[in-house]
C-alpha cells in the first residue's frame, strides 16, 4: 500500500456495519456505517447514509480511528 487510503477501492456495500441513532428510527433513521477497506492492513472506511452524503467516505488506520473513539467518549464522559 501507497499509504494513500483514498486510492483504494471502496469496500463492498454488504461489507459495512451501520451503527444507528438519534432519529424516531424507519426509513428516517440516520446510521454512519464501518467497513475494513480491502487491501489495506487495518484501515477502514465511514459512511453517512443520508442521501446528502451517498458516495463520500471518510478513510481512517485503526490507530487513527481507535484515537478519535477513545477521545470522543472520554470527552462526553461514556464509558464501555
């Protein structure tokens, strides 16, 4: 790999996980959706599913994903 997370293909559409919430839930219900990206060691692809958002990703390495998880729960104070 290049180190360009963006030069690589965009994983399958069966390949994501969404994770949903915040909406009264049916066919309004907003998801981000994670995917490894195929042919590269760790990294992932982020997806909105509000049409606004269909075809733009954001690409992460799990240490920078894994950084901004721990980060965003320590700043709201959650906890696993």
């Amino acid at each position: 790999m290049n180190g360009n997370l963006y030069a690589l293909p965009i994983p399958p559409a069966d390949a994501f996980s969404a994770y949903c919430g915040g909406n009264a839930g049916g066919s309004n219900e907003t998801c981000v959706s994670l995917a490894a990206i195929p042919g590269a060691e760790a990294s992932f692809a982020i997806r909105d599913s509000k049409p606004e958002g269909a075809g733009k990703e954001l690409r992460f390495t799990e240490a920078e994903l894994d950084d901004f998880a721990t980060g965003w729960a320590r700043t709201r104070a959650l906890t696993l």
